[in-house]
C-alpha cells in the first residue's frame, strides 16, 4: 500500500446521492489507482438529523455499486471508530489543547444576543461574530456561568490577510480572512462542529487527499486556521464541481432522481450508474465512453477532474444502462429482471429452473429494446397473456387476403418440427416467404401482428420459440377470425 489515504464521509441524513456518490467513487479510484486505502466516516454530529437507518443505506448503496472500504464504520480498522459521535472524546483532548494555546475560547452570548449583534452589524455590512467573548476573565467567565448560560468554544482566527487553498482541481484559491469570524467549534453540549470533526479526524487518519464537493470548498480556509493552530500538516484538497440539471441550474428533484437507491429501484445497472458518475467531472480525453470500474481504476487522475460543473445528463445515462444491459451475461440479466417481472405480476412464486430458462429466452428477444428494466412490462406482456387484443390498424393487416393461405402454411410447418428452436424456426420462415412466392411484408407483417399485437418488435423467430407450438397456434387462429 502507497500513503495515499482518501475518505468518504457521509453525514448519514438521508440516502447516498448522486453527488455523493460521485465524491465516494473519485475518492475511491484515487485510492485504487494509487494503491492507497479508502476509508468510510460516518459524520453524524448533527443528531436531530442523523440516523441508522439512513447509515445502512448509504452504505449498501456503496455496496452495491462495487464501491468497497478499507477502513471504517462496519469493516474496523486502526484508526477508529468511524463514527463521529463514537469520538467526541478526542474533539475534547484537542479542543482542550487549543483552549490552553489561546486558540479557542468559551463564548457565553445567547442566540437572542447574537441575532442582536448581527442585526447591528449588518447595518455596518459587517456580518461576522464580533469577538465579543475573546478576552474574559476569569470572573467574568464565573459570573455568565452563574446566570445560567452554557458556552459553547470558538475558534480564535487570527489576524492574517489571506488564507490560500491550494486546491488539485482548482488551483490556488484565496480566502480573505477578515470575513471569517470565530467561528463555534465546540457547541454548548459538547458536540463539535463540522468544520472541527473533520479536521481532527482527517488528521487522525491520516488522510493525504481531501476529494469533496465543490460546497466545502468555503470551509476549507477555516480547516486550515485548525490544522496550522495545531501544528499540523495540512493534507491536499480537490473539490470537484457542482451537478447541474440539463438547464444548468442545481441539479435537484426536477431534473430527474437524485438518489442511487431510486435509479437501483428503477432498473438502472450499478456499472451503468458508475461509468455515468465517473464522467460527471471526469474525462480521460478522447472519444471513449463506456469504462467498466475496472477501467476507471487504470485511467482515473485527479488532473483530469474538470473545474467548470459537471451537466447531468439523463440520456446518457440511460444510454449506458441500455448498453450495460446489452452487454452483461443474459443469466444476470434474467435475475436481475425477475423482481421487475414479479412487480408486474407476470410471475408469482419461485421460479423453476424450466422457468427460468424460458425467461432467458424472453430476455434474448427484448434486451437490445430496453434501457432499463423498469421499461420492460411493456414489451414483454406479449409473452405473458393467453390472447391479445388487435387495434384497427393491426385488424386491417389481419383482413388482407393472403393471411389465411399464412396462417395454415405456418401452422402445418411448425406442428411437423419436433422442437421449436430459433435455428429451425428461422428456416421455416424463410421458406415460407418462398414457398408462398409472397413478397417478405405480405408474410411477416401479419404475423407479427397476429403473434404479437403489434407492428414493432422482437424478432419473430424469438417469439415464436417463446410462445411454443400450442400458444401460437391458438394465436393465428384467434387472429384468423377478423
Ligand atoms: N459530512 C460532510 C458531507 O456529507 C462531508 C464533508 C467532507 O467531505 O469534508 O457533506
């Protein structure tokens, strides 16, 4: 293993989303591609909003996406635990030497002395804590304690004009250090912020690179203020761009599902999803698009994570599900439809091996039609019903007057073949059009419409085989009445 250490730490308020994810899988291609370790940190500090439940499922959507850890929450590891408020002892240890260093101070102000504070400030255009609390005394600090108040700690930011992040995807960016305030790092119930957990942990870890959102990028001049103050090294940083929806604004619920578990529920394969997070910020250059993980960890570099925001865009995304499903073993396409099928109650119960051969063949037949599974009811309830209903336009195809002669010829030429193969089955269609000395849309066009109620769809040599000798013949002859 090299020293690259990178995190994913997800604040466990919800399910795993697609930026998310997106910031999950760089970190992780980092580490592979560097032969470092990947660690998952669980931050729920906030506690109102933090649950296990959400926890289990951001993890078992990384899971499923193929994204494995070296470290952290369920795996263990050196340098846990991986949840923050399994922590809160060393926020304490640090925050106390931060404290004695003059780094830090208790502040007693009360929200309603705040807000006052602010509104006043903000008729000057000043809009940062004044640093009221700085310099108490020692009485004075006993005295607000005596009425009550508990304080929380803030960090003490020094006097320096800028703070400059030397940023890997966006190079030097300066922060002027008169807008930060001293900012809480300790709330009054002991609890840290975000801005102080994350810093002792990144550095407990002994995290080397920091691959994040974009959104954490004004935070990171306050992390630095942390580390310098401890005397720490300050790790590298990248932060990759917002998602924007197709109209380039924030990429939210209008643009489409937000959630891996949603595109899980909707059919979308995880190698479809990862390829497609992959290029949001991403390019190798070149034309190339489909990169299995397998790819992605020989190519992945951060040099190569744009700075201008990634466009999500859904077609593509549905594109590269569409080929993923064209191109996975058809067993694991069938398993991976039946839920689908079960869903639209086109299977009840186990499914037999006899069963499960036979939908492999009705997934032979749709798979090149499909971009994700949930599209898959409409186009395989041909195969589902007894008898299907003609629409005018297919009635009309059914009336023309060589459709019996069709019909009969077909019916006798697959009752004298012993098993309904596609081999077989193509040969017997291909004589039919001879035979008959019927041009090919006098003959085909019929039956499709007959076997399958429609003018488009999977081939007839595929459908027959599916339908099987009885069920086609019941077929022809319903159609044969109009
Ligand atoms: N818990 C933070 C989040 O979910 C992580 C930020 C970071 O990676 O530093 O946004």
């Amino acid at each position: 293993m090299s020293n690259v250490r990178v995190r994913f730490a997800p604040s466990p308020t919800g399910p795993l989303h697609i930026g998310g994810a997106r910031s999950a899988l760089f970190n992780w291609l980092y580490a592979r591609r560097n032969n470092g370790s990947f660690i998952v940190r669980i931050e729920d500090t906030d506690l109102e909003r933090s649950s296990r439940a959400s926890e289990e499922n951001i993890l078992a959507a990384l899971r499923w996406l193929g994204l494995d850890w070296d470290e952290g929450v369920e795996v263990g590891g050196e340098n846990g635990p991986y949840r923050q408020t399994e922590r809160l002892q060393l926020y304490n240890e640090y925050l106390q030497v931060l404290l004695k260093n003059g780094d830090a101070y208790y502040c007693y102000c009360t929200e309603e002395e705040l807000a006052a504070e602010r509104e006043a400030l903000l008729a000057s255009g000043e809009i940062r804590y004044s640093g009221k609390c700085r310099d108490l005394s020692g009485d004075e600090r006993c005295r607000l304690e005596s009425e009550g108040r508990k304080p929380v700690v803030r960090f003490r930011v020094p006097e320096e004009k800028t703070i400059t992040v030397d940023d890997l995807v966006r190079g030097q960016v300066s922060f002027d250090c008169s807008g930060i305030g001293d900012f809480i790092i300790m709330k009054s119930d002991g609890i840290p912020t975000y801005n102080f957990a994350v810093t002792v942990d990144d550095y407990s870890m002994g995290i080397t690179h920091v691959i994040r959102a974009e959104e954490h990028l004004s935070n990171t001049p306050r992390q630095i203020l942390i580390y310098r103050a401890l005397g720490w090294n300050v790790p590298r940083f990248a932060h990759v761009s917002l998602i924007l929806g197709k109209d380039r604004t924030k990429m939210s619920k209008r643009h489409g599902a937000t959630s891996i578990e949603q595109y899980q529920s909707q059919g979308y394969l995880p190698e479809a999803l990862v390829n497609f997070l992959a290029l949001l910020g991403w390019s190798p250059g070149g034309e190339e698009e489909v990169f299995t993980l397998e790819d992605l960890k020989g190519q992945f570099s951060l040099d190569r994570v744009a700075k201008s925001p990634a466009v999500f865009d859904l077609e593509k995304l549905n594109w590269l599900n569409g080929y993923y499903i064209r191109n996975s073993s058809l067993d694991r396409i069938t398993e991976l439809a039946i839920p689908f099928l079960r869903e639209a109650r086109y299977i009840t119960g186990e499914v037999s091996e006899e069963t499960f051969q036979w939908l492999k063949k009705v997934m032979a037949a749709v798979r090149e039609r499909i971009e994700s599974f949930s599209e898959l009811p409409q186009h395989v309830d041909i195969f589902f019903s007894e008898m299907l209903d003609y629409d005018d336009a297919a009635q009309e195809i059914l009336r023309q007057e060589q459709v019996p002669i069709v019909f009969n010829f077909l019916r006798d030429k697959l009752s004298a073949l012993e098993d309904l193969e596609e081999s077989s089955v193509k040969k017997v269609l291909r004589a039919l059009s001879k035979e008959l000395g019927l041009g090919g849309k006098k003959v085909y066009m019929p039956l499709r419409v007959a076997l399958t109620g429609r003018t488009h769809g999977p081939e007839l040599y595929q459908v027959i085989p599916i339908l099987g000798k009885e069920l086609t013949a019941a077929r022809l002859a319903h159609a044969l009445q109009f």
